[in-house]
C-alpha cells in the first residue's frame, strides 16, 4: 500500500518498529535553507576547484585565499535558518529511543533545529583550531578577517575545524559513527552524493549488520542499489510527511494494543 504522499506503508511500518536509529546527512539537507551543495548543476566544486580551497596544501600556499572561501560560506550559513527537514530530524527524538545524526555537513544547522545526539564527520565551519598546537576554539566571527588569526597561546595560524581532502576523519566522531551504524536497526540517508570516503561507506556498514537503509535524495546516488529503498524529493518535503505517517502508525498500534499513553515497545526491525 503506498500513502497519500507516495510513501509506502510497509516501509513506514518497518520504520515505526525501529528502536534505534541513525540519521546520516550531507549537503543536499541544507540545500532548501539555501546553503548550496557540492556536486550537481550548481554545486559548489562546478565553480571552483576543491584542490585550491579544501586541502592542506592549498592553506599551505594560500592562507588568505582559503580563508576567503570560508568566510564567504559562513556569510551564507550565517544568513539561512534550519528548514523542516533538519526540524523533523529533531523531533524524530520523541518517536524513537535513539537517534543518532551522523552528518557530513559543517554548517551547524541540526545544532540549530534542536537535533541532539549530533557527530560531525567534517569538522565544523564555526570552530577554527591551531595550526600548531591542535587546540579548537568556538570561532564565530563573521565576516572573517582577511588573512588567518593567529593563535593567541602559541602565535601559530589558526585554521577552519574542518576535513579538508587527504585529511583523516576526527578519530572519535568516525569510531561512533561506525558503532552506531553498526548497531542501528533503521539508517535514514539524507541528502549525501555518498561519493566522500570513508563516510558515504556507513549505510553500507548499516545494511551489512542487518539495518533497514532508507535513502531520500532528490536523485538516485552510487549507494541506491545497494540499499532497501530510495525516496526522490526534497528532504524538506519527505521527512516531515515521514514523520508523521511514522508517528501515525505508532499511535495505532499503540492503541491496538492498548498501551496508549504508556512506554513504547519496539520489537526491532
Ligand atoms: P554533495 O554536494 O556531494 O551531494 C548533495 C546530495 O544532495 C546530492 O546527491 C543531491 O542529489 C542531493 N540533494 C540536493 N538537494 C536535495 C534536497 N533538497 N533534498 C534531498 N537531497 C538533495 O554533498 P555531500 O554528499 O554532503 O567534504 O558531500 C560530501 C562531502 O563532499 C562534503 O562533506 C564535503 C564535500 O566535498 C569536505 O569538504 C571534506
């Protein structure tokens, strides 16, 4: 049976029986606030090169040019707000025992919608940290400076707290994404190309140990195969309509069996 809004039942009711779950996000989340994406017709790497902006090498070389492109994109975060898709990830808290947002974004807006739970693959674009000594610092300055500050212990550039290519994952934000992948019983996948090693292989990990993967995209990505299912729209649009068919379906078989207003049981997916 599929619902009004083109969801299907089964796969609500599969959902609506999850205990555990992990929301898994990228750029395509934040694209209806007005941040824009990377990859597609108007990502960000159509216009400019990656190499030059989001490595090591490129601050190495081009401190103040690095810093410009960051500063350019925290003038744009700055001016969007959470848009309901980061709000019905927020509110999956009061349906599920645990929710898990796992997010490749640095933009900070499940912070702002209310998520909790969050572990940030990428960094975050509003820490900077130093160069030197490592120390990250809550930089919220916007706009930036033309060239990097400099550290106020030590003297040494500060940086973005940000991946850049050819740079490891936070070793404890990669180690809990990889512990809750593997232990969830639903992955919802939002809005990621799942193109970016190591983080586009968790719902691959998710559906290996048995979870229910669920992607919504607004286009078919290189994981679409090899998940349970795929929803195309906006998350914007989808997860709030998903949210409340999953509440709906939890306030039935509450009532059929009598608990309502009592705990919730899951029996697992
Ligand atoms: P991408 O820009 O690669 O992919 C965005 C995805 O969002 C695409 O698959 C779009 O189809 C989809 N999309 C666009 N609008 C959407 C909407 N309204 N609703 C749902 N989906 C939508 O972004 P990421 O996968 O996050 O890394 O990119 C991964 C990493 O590559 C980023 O964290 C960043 C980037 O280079 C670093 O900077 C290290």
């Amino acid at each position: 049976m599929i619902s009004t809004s083109g969801i299907p039942q089964d796969l609500v009711e599969r959902l609506g029986h999850a205990s555990s779950i992990v929301v898994f996000t990228g750029a395509g989340v934040s694209a209806e606030s007005g941040v824009p994406t990377f990859r597609g017709q108007d990502g960000l790497w159509q216009k400019y090169n990656a190499e030059d902006l989001a490595t090591w090498q490129a601050f190495e070389r081009d401190p103040r040019l690095v810093w410009s492109w960051y500063d350019y994109r925290r003038q744009i975060i700055s001016g969007v707000d959470p848009n309901p898709g980061h709000a019905a990830i927020a509110k999956m808290a009061a349906v599920f025992d645990n929710v898990t947002v796992v997010t490749q974004n640095v933009d900070g807006l499940h912070d702002r919608a209310g998520s909790k739970n969050i572990v940030e693959l990428h960094g975050n674009i509003w820490r900077a940290r130093c160069t030197r000594e490592l120390t990250v610092f809550d930089f919220r300055e916007c706009p930036l400076s033309e060239n990097p500050p400099l550290c106020k212990e030590c003297g040494s550039m500060l940086r973005p707290d940000v991946v850049w290519y050819g740079e490891p994952l936070p070793m404890d934000a990669y180690e809990r994404s990889h512990e809750v992948a593997c232990t969830c019983d639903a992955m919802l996948v939002v809005g990621t190309s799942a193109q970016v090693r190591p983080a586009a292989t968790l719902p691959l990990v998710a559906k290996h140990n048995g979870a229910f993967v669920v992607e919504i995209n607004t286009h078919y990505t290189p994981i679409s195969a090899l998940i349970d299912t795929t929803l195309i729209g906006g998350a914007g649009e989808i997860l709030p309509e998903l949210l409340d068919l999953i509440s709906a379906c939890s306030d039935d078989s509450e009532d059929a069996s009598g608990t309502a207003g009592g705990v919730k049981e899951h029996s697992g997916v």
